[in-house]
C-alpha cells in the first residue's frame, strides 16, 4: 500500500490491534495522535511499528482496558480531533461469540460513544463483525445512531464492506459505520467506496512463497511442490483468516471447513510455520502433503499488510494479531472518502 494523501489530519484509534486499521488511516492520509489497545503484544508491534519513524512522528502507544481510560489523558480539547476510530470487540455479535450483543461484558460500543462525547471528533469510524448487521441487533443499532445524532453527528452509511473487494486476497466482510459532523456529512460520497480488482492468493504469496522455496532448493522435492502450490493457489482467495483468542490453543488457519478452503489452494491449514531464518522443519513447514504452511508473514500478506510491517511476540501471539486485525487496504478505502469530505469542507470555507 502507498500513502495517497497528505498526512494532513488527525486521528485517535481505541482497540488498535496489530495496527491494521491504524496502518490503512495512515496511508489515507490520517496522522495519529494515539493507539489505544490492551493486549500488550500487540502495543508492542505497534510501538515497533511507529517509534521512531518520522511518518509517524507525535503518534502516542497506550496500553490501557477502554474501559477504565481516562481521555483527559490524551490532551485534546472538545472539537480538536479530526477522527475517531476503532474495531471495538467482535465476539458480541459474532456467530462464535454467540451473540450476546448488549450483554455481553466484552461490548464496548458504549465507551466508544462515551469517548465519541468527549472528544466531539469531527468523525467517527466504527468496523465489527458483519453479524453486526443482522435482523437481531436492528434495535440495538438503532439505539447507536439515536445517541450519535443527540450528540450532532449524521450517519453516512453503516453497511458490510468484502475485503475481496480492496485488493485483499481473502474473504472477509466487516460492517463499517461512519459518522460525520453535518458540515462534513454533506461532502461525503454516501456510498460504499470504489472497488478494486481481486488478487488471488496466489499473487499476493508468490515472492515469498518462492523465497521460502529457494532457501531449500537442495531438496530435490522443492521446485515441484513449489508450482503444485501455486497452480492451486492462484484459484481465488483465501478464506477468513482466524486469530481466535487467548483461551483456545496454538495457532491454525482456522476449522475444519477453512482448512479445506486453504488445502483447495494448496495450503496445509493444520499450523503456522516457521519464519525462513527460523525453520527446523521443512518437512512440516513445506512439504506437507496439502501443501506448505504459512508464515506470520504470509498471513499478514493474506490480510492486506504492508511486508514490512513487524508483528512482536512469539510465533502464536502474533499470528493472533494477524488473525484478529482489519484489512489495512478496507480501512485505507474508507478513509479516503472521509479524507475527501474533510477536504471539499475546507475548499468551501476558503
């Protein structure tokens, strides 16, 4: 991904995550002013990610629950900050979380909006989970939008945007609401944003898959294996990534039918391999007979990351950042067409 604008406006990000969402903003032309997010691991790839790189010079990590933070903390004044956004916790409205919504104690919508009142953000932009959507949270959604209007905000659009759909080699719908102040919600495109051309997973891996290849081009097995894979692999796209959660075990692609999904483009889902320069097992890691396992890092490619974005702590913990992050190109998408509103504002009152 390449920044496509100007980093000209601000933005204060809660549940942060890996940074997919943070990363994306950023490329949209969003300069951060703080990530807020609880899981430490994740605060550190985020500290990783933005210390001390210029492009995000005055951008504050906070490991903090949102439910017990202070935003006196970050300093800003009613009305200062261009941009609220954040993923606030899935399994509420998850068909795996069994969708408790309101009663579910992970629910952080109401913080969220709590913020959204004190800070007064010019925007607001909220993604979940597409089950978010469903006939049975109708209510509940109304009751978002009602306190968001008490507070002067105009919704946009709340609707499920395909990550397939923005260049990310994976299926993975997730519901988007933006809210604007009035004078910014009329200059907003009220509609989803421009799609691009699907990218197989094929493409998205086949550098690093042939790297990984290469780096063990003494087994007669690995040229083979290697077009095996990609003629499979360049199929379609891959099916959602899982990160799961800290009380379930070790890392893998996900159940029983995403696995058949993966081995039908020629990928073992049973574990995550090894990163090249750790591998012990080519064995595992390479010539399984469904096909080779993904890295971290290919895991990342599959979720729309930048490659050179790092991921801190060990191999599991990471990959559950991965699995748990939003499409950085989909968060980039939406930020554009905010970004513009902000500018045909400004263009007017000049």
């Amino acid at each position: 991904m390449t920044r496509t604008n100007e980093l000209k406006y601000t933005s204060v990000e809660i549940c942060a995550g890996a940074g997919g969402q943070a990363s994306g903003l950023h490329n949209a032309g969003f300069r951060h002013a703080a990530l807020i997010e609880i899981d430490r691991d994740a605060c550190q790839t985020l500290r990783d990610n933005t210390e001390g790189n210029a492009e995000w010079a005055g951008c504050k990590v906070i490991e903090a629950d949102l439910r017990e933070f202070d935003p006196a903390a970050l300093g800003l004044e009613p009305g200062e900050l261009d941009l609220l956004a954040g993923g606030v916790p899935c399994p509420p409205f998850s068909a795996a979380g069994k969708q408790l919504g309101r009663d579910d104690e992970r629910d952080l919508f109401p913080n969220m909006l709590e913020l959204v009142d004190h800070l007064e953000p010019k925007a607001v932009m909220i993604e979940n989970v597409r089950g978010l959507l469903d006939p049975k949270f109708v209510e509940y959604r109304q009751e978002i939008i009602k306190r968001l209007e008490s507070m002067g905000y105009e919704e946009c659009y709340w609707d499920v945007l395909e990550a397939k759909k923005y260049g990310v080699p994976q299926l993975r719908p997730r519901a988007i609401l933006v809210a604007m102040k009035p004078e910014y919600a009329k200059y907003f495109q009220h509609s989803k944003p421009a799609e691009s051309k699907p990218v197989s997973v094929g493409e998205a891996l086949h550098d690093s898959m042939r790297a990984r290849y290469d780096a063990v081009a003494d087994d007669p097995r690995a040229e083979s294996a290697f077009k095996k894979w990609y003629e499979k692999a360049l199929e379609g796209v891959a099916p959602t990534v899982v990160g799961g959660s800290k009380k379930h075990g070790g890392a893998d692609l996900g159940p029983t039918r995403a696995k058949r999904a993966w081995a039908d483009l020629g990928v073992c889902g049973l574990g995550v391999a090894n990163e090249p320069k750790e591998m012990k097992d080519a064995d595992r890691d390479l010539f399984a007979s469904a096909g080779p396992k993904l890295t971290v890092t290919q895991a990342a490619l599959i979720q729309g990351f930048d490659e050179g974005w790092k991921f801190s702590g060990r191999k599991t913990a990471a990959y559950r950042q991965v699995g748990n992050a939003f499409p950085p190109p989909v968060a980039q998408a939406v930020g554009e067409q905010i970004y513009a509103a902000f500018e045909a504002a400004q263009a007017q009152q000049d």
